[in-house]
C-alpha cells in the first residue's frame, strides 16, 4: 500500500501542460498570419511589376534572333506561373478568419503548409530552369556583340547566381517560413486540442 501511495503522489505531482490563453494565441497566429499574407502580397506585387517589365522589353524593343524573344517569353511565363502560385497561396491564407473558425482556419493553415513545401520542392525548380533557359537564351543575342572572355563570366555569373538562389536561398528562406508555420499550426492544435 506505500507504493500505491507513493506512485499515487508521484503521479499527481507531474506537472500539468499549460493552459493556452485563448485570446494570447489568436492573436499570435493573426499577426503572424498578416506577416505571411503582407509578404506574400509583395512578392506577388513585385512579380507584376517584374511581367510587366518585361512584356514592355520583349515586346517594344527591336531584336535580330528569335531566341531572344523566345528566352524573354520563357522568363515571362516562368513569372507568371510562379505568380499564380502565389496568389492561390494568399488567398488560402486569407480565407478564413482565425478568430471567427479556429479549426477550419487551422485545416486551411495546413492546406497552404503542404501547397508551400510541394511549391518550394519540384516547382521552385523547374520555375528555375525556366529562368536559367530563358536567361541563356535572352543572353545569345544580349551578348552577341561581346569578347568570349566577357560572354564566359557572363554565363559563369548567371550559373553561380542560379546555383547560389537554387541551393543555399531557397533553403534559408522556406526553412524561416516552415518554423513561423510550424509554430503557428502547433498552437492552433494545442488550442484545439485544449478543448477536445
């Protein structure tokens, strides 16, 4: 019966998880919510500018070879995909309201985590293929008129930069938004599950 007493005693001693405040924890994942939406809509602002851009160089400027255009068209439709990838993203983000349904904003939450990781795996790079085949072939005229030595640092720089956002970036970056994101949806669920 001492045991029983003790190991009864060592039992109700464990600590208890704490209690999430409620009000503490929407407002948490709301800002951080607003944090990914903001930067998304800046992003998806950049990427327009950056259509448009090039639309008025493709399109206004004279060129003699046809891999010009079609390198130019390539970076476009590169842009625009990865744009309407974005903006599916922001509105999954801002479809629901975390303070008015915590669990669907939770299940959307997740929708758009496993959207992100599918996104930032096969198609971040074949989006940049895109820019490395278009780049190649927009530089095939651009750098008609240059020295070989000038067109082979041109092609080193733009492989190094391709390389450099392909592996070292990319990893950097998604890998701050996965922890914000992990932290966001592991707080919707202890909440979540504090009320089960």
């Amino acid at each position: 019966m001492k045991d029983f007493d003790h190991l009864l005693s060592v039992w109700q001693a464990q600590p208890k998880p704490d209690k999430l405040e409620v009000d503490r924890v929407l407002k948490q994942v709301k800002k951080g919510t607003g944090d990914l939406s903001r930067k998304l809509m800046w992003n998806i602002t950049g990427m327009l500018t950056t259509t448009g851009i090039l639309l008025a160089i493709i399109l206004f400027l004279p060129f003699e070879y046809w891999t010009t255009y079609a390198g130019g068209f390539t970076i476009i439709l590169a842009v625009i995909i990865c744009t309407c990838l974005m903006i599916r993203d922001y509105r999954i983000l801002t479809k629901h309201d975390v303070t008015i349904a915590p669990g669907e904003y939770l299940q959307s939450l997740q929708e758009y985590q496993r959207g992100r990781a599918r996104m930032y795996g096969w198609i971040y790079y074949i989006f940049t293929l895109m820019l490395s085949i278009g780049l190649s072939l927009y530089f095939f005229e651009v750098l008609s008129a240059l020295s070989p030595k000038a067109k082979i640092i041109a092609y080193t720089g733009n492989i190094a930069w391709l390389l450099f956002i392909t592996f070292y970036l990319k990893d950097r970056i998604f890998k701050r938004e996965q922890e914000k994101l992990n932290l966001m949806i592991e707080r919707l669920t202890r909440l979540q599950n504090q009320f089960e």
